[in-house]
C-alpha cells in the first residue's frame, strides 16, 4: 500500500511508518499505521487530567505523570455530570507535575458550573466536521464561539438547533461508541488514516501504541464516527460469487479482495496534496507543536527534529460537512 | 422432518389454540403438526421438550399426539409417547390441557391411548380437585368423550351408588387409571353440584424448561459458573484452583448431555472487541470459551478456527469469511460461527461467501451463534450474515437451547437430539411419576 510522504507536510516525515490492512465499519474506513514508537510522552487518560473549570471558556489540564512530557491531543474535550463540558481549540505540550489553564476553551453545552472529579469523566475529541472551525478559534476567548456552528450540526442531523454537543455525543452514545468494537485496534498500532464514504477525513499519529490505544474510543467514536454515523450506508444484498467449488471460492474472495485493497491504493495515492502553512505554536526541549492550514489538510503536528511524533490532521473540507452521503465501495 | 425449522416453529408461535363456542377448532398449524407427526412420530413429540418450546406449542403436540391413531408404531414409540403425554398433561399450565381435550372432542378423537390421558388428567391430576370445582362442565364433557356419554354416567351412577371394583366400573374406567381409590371420588364430584367462585390453579405441576438466572445487574462474571472461572483465570488468578473448579463446572454442564456423533469447525471470534473493556472486559469472550470447552466435552471431533487472535491474547480484526472457508475445510458436520457480529476486516463478505456455498456445492450448514453481553444487547449493525440461522447467548444457562439448536441444523445432530431429548424426558417422566405418587399419598 502507499506511503504517507505525498500526504504529509513538509516538517513532518513519518519515515517508518506503515500502513496496515484497511477495516470498514459502514461509511468509516480505518487504516491501521504502525511505526517507531517515541518514549517519553505522557498519555492522555493515565497521565492528563481535568483538574478543574474555573470558569466558561476556562480548562486547567495537569500533567499528572512524575516523568515525560503530556501532548495534549487536539480538539480534545471533556464530559461529566453536574458540570459544563468544554473541548479545546489547540493541543500543547505540558511537563511532568505542570498545569496550564486554557482560556481559549470552547463550551459545548450550556450548564452549571463547578470542580470535577475524576471518576466519571470521559474525554472525546470534538467531531470532524467542527474541527477546522474549532482550530480557527485557537488563541480566541469566549465560551460560546462554537455554539453556532454545533447548532448548525444538530439541525444537519436531525437534532434540535441547540449549542448542545451533547445532543449527538451522549444521546448516541450507544451507536457511535459501536465503533470502538466495529473497528479493531491493531496490535502496535499508533494511527490511522480515515475516511468516511470515499473521502479523506483525517490523519491520526501517536507516539506510541499506549497513548493511540487511550484515544482510540475518541477518535473512531466521535472525531470521525459522528460523521460515519451520519452516512451509515444500508445493507446491501450479499451478491454470490461464481464459484463452484471451495477452493474456486477461497480464489474468488481472495481476487476481490485484492481488488477492493487496490481501490483504497488508488484512494490513498489520490489524495490530495499541496503547500500548506506550517506555524510553530510551542515547544518543549526538542519537541515543536505547529499548526497546519491548508486548503486540504489542516490540524496540529508534534514534530522532534524531521521525525513525527504525533499528528492530527483533517480534511477541511470533509471538516465542514461536505462528507456525508458518500458510500464506502464494498 | 425439517428439525430447524420445527424448532423455529416451537419457539415463536404461541398463539392459543381456541374453541370458539358453536364453531370449529381454531388450529392455525395443524397440518404443520400433522405432517411432522407423519414424518416421526417420536421424534416430532420429543422436540416438544426442547427447552424454549413455547407453552402453547407444546400443547399443539400433546394434542397431535393424542388425535392421531398409534396403529403402527412399535411399543418403543408407544412408551414413549405414553411417557411424554403424562409429561406434557402436568408439564402444562392445567388450562391448557383442558383445551387440548376439549379439542379432542371437537376432534371426536377416541383411541385408547387418548381415553387413558383424558381420564387421568380429570381424575389424576395433582390438582384434580381444584380443577374440578373450577372447570366442572368443560372436565364432565372430556370425562363423557373418552367414555361416552352413557358409559361415563352409567359410571357415575355406579360410583354414586358405592360401586369401587364391579366387572363394569372395572372394564370401562378403571383400567385407564393409576390410583382408582383417588380417582373414585372425583366421579362423584365431577356430577355433583358446582363451586361458584373457584378458581383453577394457573401452574403447571411440573417444570419443564428450568429456571434461569436472572441477575439485575449483568456483570461479567455472573454469566454463569463457566465463564465466571474463565473470567477470573484471564485476569490472572490462581490456576491451579480454578482450573479444579473449571472441570468441575464442566462436567456439571455436560454430565445429562449424550456425545455428539460428529464433527463441529467453531469460528471462534478471537478478535480485539471479543475481549471488551471497562466492566464488561472479558465477558463475552469467556461465554464464547465456555461454549467452546462444553464443544469439545461433547463432540466427536471439534476443529476450532480462531479468528483474530486466540482465545488468551484476543486482537486484531474479524475475518469471518475466511474463518469459514478454512472450517469449511475439516470436512465437519456443521460450521458454527461465535462472534459478537462485529466483522470489520472485510465487512459484508461473510454474507457473500456463505451466500455462494451452494453453489459451490458445499452443503454443511453454517449457524451464526449470536455472543452478547445480555440478551437485550442491540443487533442493528452486529449481523454480518442475516441469512444465515442465528441464535444468541450471554448466559450458560442459554446452551441448554444454544446446544439442541446448533446440533439440529446437521444430520449428525439427529440422533444427539433424540438421545438428549430421551434423557430429558426420561427425567422428566420420573418426576411426574413422584408428584402423582405425593398426590395419591
């Protein structure tokens, strides 16, 4: 299958990585990457956590971990009981033992105030089709700036036109979280490339297999399963192959097999490509964490030296709601 | 006899049998019961006690049995006909039964073996008294069809007058019952004046399907005793005792059940999702290796496919398709896939591969058996092969419908079932047998 180098931007080589045999979950393709691993980096559910809301538009994350640096991922977002749930604009990098308060959060649903504790938090990376706006928001204070756009999401799925992310997060949960068990991590998985129906969605890299295990219920369930969710093609009736015998139809499924392989090829090698603008946010020792904007790709990167070590990249345009309706080629 | 399909039959229709006063019996599968009835006598009345049957299914049965001439058959299918009928009369709820005997009526079905039953369910049942006061016209109109009418009051009349052993009381009705000196009293009853107010007893005396576990809150380790050590020994715990408790669970699942003549190939979904996560890790897979342990205990020969991973490190994505054609491969009796219904790797090709099997010329059915986490789990996008015959499972307690169901789709399967179903009804015809006698007492 295709490298990555045609998609990736310029500061970002992912030399090493590989991509793994695609899996299909309705509209959502997922395709498995695995690489040199980076040590060292702190991941989100065992290390990060909320330590508290001080106010609207206002998150404090800690970096629990005695040693290693927490990346904190992008567009990621928090929900529990008896508080407002908010998700950030811009991922960071934070030392061991360090908080940071991000006066730049979005809230997503409108509610009381107050302290979170940590048990029944649960986190989830805000979906793809509020990303590119949530990321033009980076730097941007004000709790409602994503209000319109979730009302806007909710009226396109059928939901009421509220501010409530939590309409599709929590009330679907039982369909969307299906695709943490729909598609299968990989052992030594560390990424992903998306696409939901025929179109790129997005681009996940983690530094390690642990820290991509601990975000994977949030990126196949929310980031990209929202908008798979929303393009759910029907089942289709089984078409019998012509074989007449059991070796002739292990051949036939192996033959379409390999033929179906080969159209995600094509997809991979079709994507596009172009310059992007590649802008340095922060850094930490070696680490630098920029942001990319481009007509089609936009997200944040993590890079030590040339070598990636954590990525999340969109597709602006499927970000903004042109995705749905496509239909995943059987 | 199709057994998959009767099976099918049995567990979903239960709809009443209705006599509609003036008008005809109201049987809407009668010529479904006839022709399996036809097909095998002993093997259609059997299945009757299958567990899951539904009540009123088994009450079509009793009925076929009792309607249709026994001229033919040899004295084993008699005996076990007469042994699944005294079942079958106590195994019901007592309504039921005295549907099915009216039916009769209806039917003008008089053979001998129907006059024995219609007479020790009105005279004999545990509950005759009760039921008696309750029902007292419907039970005096089965009493004078078995007997006919004048011989049921010339009996009466004789009983009425102190008669318990003349030559006639003892040619016409006492030859049918077990316990005349119980049985007497109840003649008189049954003529003389009513109860108004009483109630029948609504239960059966007998259970036939055993009581489940019904925990309120599903976890993953009360799923029953199988799967629960299971549990415990993937989470590390020690082995040594729980593997002594492991054969020991085994053997209490499978110690009633005969060997299965044949070769099973399990596709045994050993993937990432099998395992869960949170409360739920470990759930579902253990059920799917409990069944796989209790497999290998019955079945001549099991061949086990593991998809994904294997059963200790499950990972990885599904690919069922394969899963099958490699089973496929053994040459086995039945292909029984075990998966959660999750098929990502290549989604849609188990349809299309076990849609192309026939032809192919493969005819070793396949059955999907369903592994959940609780029986309400949510379906919509876990059936990888909606044609295929599907049956789910969370519970141990379901192998004992998973097991007959599985087994029934293949040709191998037909003596296992008639074996365990003898066993079962032999069991069964002993209990019946202890709650007359405490009933007589």
């Amino acid at each position: 299958m295709s490298d990555l180098t045609a998609l990736v931007p310029g500061p970002l080589s992912l030399a090493g990585h590989r991509l793994g045999t695609p899996q299909r979950a309705g509209a959502l393709t997922m395709v498995p990457i695995s690489g040199p691993a980076h040590p060292g980096i702190v991941a989100p559910r065992s290390g990060l956590k909320l330590a508290r809301v001080p106010g609207y538009g206002q998150v404090e994350l800690r970096n629990g971990a005695d040693t290693g640096v927490a990346i904190v991922p992008l567009h990621i977002g928090y929900v529990q009981d008896a508080a407002q749930n908010h998700a950030l604009c811009r991922s960071a990098l934070l030392a061991a033992g360090q908080s940071l308060l991000f006066e730049d959060a979005a809230c997503v649903q409108e509610s009381q105030g107050g302290l979170l504790a940590g048990r029944d938090q649960w986190f989830f990376v805000l979906p793809l089709e509020l990303r590119a706006r949530a990321l033009e928001l980076r730097g941007v204070n004000g709790y409602s700036k994503l209000w319109t756009d979730i009302a806007d999401l909710n009226t396109r799925y059928g939901l009421a036109r509220r501010g409530h992310l939590e309409q599709i997060l929590s009330r679907k949960r039982p369909v969307l979280t299906q695709f943490q068990s729909r598609l299968e991590l990989q052992p030594g998985q560390l990424g992903a490339l998306f696409f939901v129906g025929d179109r790129f969605a997005g681009l996940e890299i983690a530094p390690d297999p642990v820290y991509f295990a601990q975000m994977w219920t949030a990126l196949v369930c929310f980031a990209y399963g929202v908008a798979a969710w929303q393009a759910e093609p029907a089942p289709a009736d089984p078409e019998p192959y012509e074989a007449t015998s059991l070796a002739g139809l292990r051949a036939a499924l192996d033959a379409d097999r390999a033929t179906r392989l080969a159209e995600i090829a094509d997809r991979l090698a079709a994507l596009p490509t172009g310059p992007v603008e590649v802008r340095e946010e922060d850094r930490y020792l070696d680490l630098r964490l920029s942001t990319v904007t481009g007509p089609h790709l936009a997200g944040q990167i993590v890079t030590e030296g040339e070598r990636a070590v954590y990525a999340s990249l969109f597709a602006p345009a499927t970000a903004t709601g042109t995705a749905t309706g496509g239909t995943a080629t059987a | 006899m199709d057994t998959p399909l009767l099976l099918a039959h049995f567990e979903t229709h239960d709809e009443p049998v209705s006599l509609p006063r003036g008008g005809t019996l109201c049987w809407d599968d009668a010529d479904f019961h006839r022709a399996a009835h036809t097909d095998d006598p002993e093997g259609y009345a059997l299945l009757a006690l299958t567990p899951g049957v539904r009540p009123w299914q088994r009450a079509r049965v009793l009925l076929q049995v009792l309607a249709a001439s026994q001229a033919g058959l040899d004295d084993a299918t008699r005996a076990t006909l007469a042994s699944l009928t005294r079942v079958l009369a106590l195994a019901l709820p007592p309504a039921h039964v005295i549907t099915v005997l009216l039916a009769l009526r209806r039917l003008r079905a008089n053979h001998k073996h129907t006059t024995r039953a219609i007479l020790r369910f009105v005279l004999e049942h545990p509950d005759a008294d009760a039921l008696i006061a309750a029902r007292r016209p419907a039970l005096v109109d089965c009493f004078e069809h078995a007997l006919g009418k004048a011989t049921a009051r010339g009996c009466a009349r004789r009983v009425g007058e102190g008669d318990t052993g003349s030559d006639y009381l003892q040619r016409r009705l006492l030859r049918f019952l077990a316990a005349p000196e119980h049985a007497l009293p109840r003649v008189r009853a049954l003529y003389a004046a009513g109860h108004p107010g009483a109630t029948a007893p609504p239960r059966a005396a007998l259970t036939v399907d055993l009581l489940r576990e019904r925990p309120a809150t599903v976890t993953a380790t009360n799923r029953g005793d199988i799967a629960a050590t299971l549990v415990h020994l993937y989470r590390g715990g020690p082995a040594g005792d729980l593997n002594t408790a492991l054969d020991r669970h085994l053997g209490d699942a499978v110690g009633h059940l005969p060997p299965f003549p044949g070769t099973v190939a399990l596709v045994l979904d050993a993937s990432a999702s099998m395992r869960g996560y949170g409360d739920r890790e470990w759930a579902v897979l253990s059920q799917a290796a409990a069944l796989r342990l209790v497999l290998a205990e019955l079945c001549e020969r099991l061949e086990v496919v593991e998809v994904g991973g294997d059963e200790r490190t499950p990972r990885g994505a599904t690919d069922l398709a394969t899963g099958v054609l490699d089973a496929l491969a053994t040459d086995p009796d039945l292909v029984a896939v075990v998966s959660d219904g999750y098929e990502n790797l290549f989604p849609g090709d188990l349809a299309r591969v076990t849609a192309s099997l026939p032809r192919a010329g493969i005819t070793t059915p396949v059955v999907f058996c369903h592994a959940l986490f609780t029986g309400s789990d949510d379906l919509t996008l876990r059936r990888p092969a909606p044609a295929l015959p599907e049956r789910g499972f969370w519970h141990q307690d379901d192998f004992a419908e998973l097991l007959p169901w599985m087994f029934g789709h293949c040709a191998a399967g037909e003596p296992w079932l008639r074996a365990a179903l003898h066993t079962r009804l032999a069991a069964l015809d002993r209990q019946a047998a202890r709650i007359q006698t405490r009933s007589a007492a």
